[in-house]
C-alpha cells in the first residue's frame, strides 16, 4: 500500500527545517557518544555495546552521565521535532 503523498511532503518538511536538520544531527551524535561511553567507562566490547545501542542487551551498572545523555538523546530530538511541526 503506497503513502499518502501530502504525509509525505509534509515529512519531507519538517526535516528540511533547521530544527529536523539539527535534531538528526543531535540525534546521531547522540548515539555514537553513547557508544564511545559504553566502550570506554563501561569496559563493554564493540558487538555487546552496538547490541545495547540496538536494545538486544542491558547495560549494567549505568552511571548518571549515561542516563543523561541517553535522555537527551531521545528527549531533544523528539522537542526538536515537536517545534518543527
């Protein structure tokens, strides 16, 4: 079944506003920080850290500086997105 043309023009819109461009930006920033984290402060190897990254594996003993920066990383994309509608 094919989309509806206007839902997607209008998707097309909204990420060619600056507030979609950013938030795609901040968005893929935003995980591969997350990434560097778990390797790094979490002592994770690559595949079990892209499986936590894709929600096949918890992370253990999450810090707060994880736990914001995994907000922000959901949180301000979606706000961003909001505003750009």
């Amino acid at each position: 079944m094919p989309a509806n043309q206007s839902f997607v023009e209008n998707l097309n819109a909204v990420w060619a506003t600056p507030y979609g461009v950013a938030a795609k930006f901040i968005f893929i920033g935003g995980i591969l920080l997350l990434f560097l984290l778990m390797v790094t402060r979490q002592k994770m190897t690559i595949l079990d850290a892209l499986l936590a990254i894709v929600g096949f594996k918890p992370v253990q003993h999450r810090d707060k500086l994880f736990n914001v920066l995994h907000l922000s990383v959901i949180g301000i994309p979606l706000a961003l997105f909001a505003l750009a509608m």
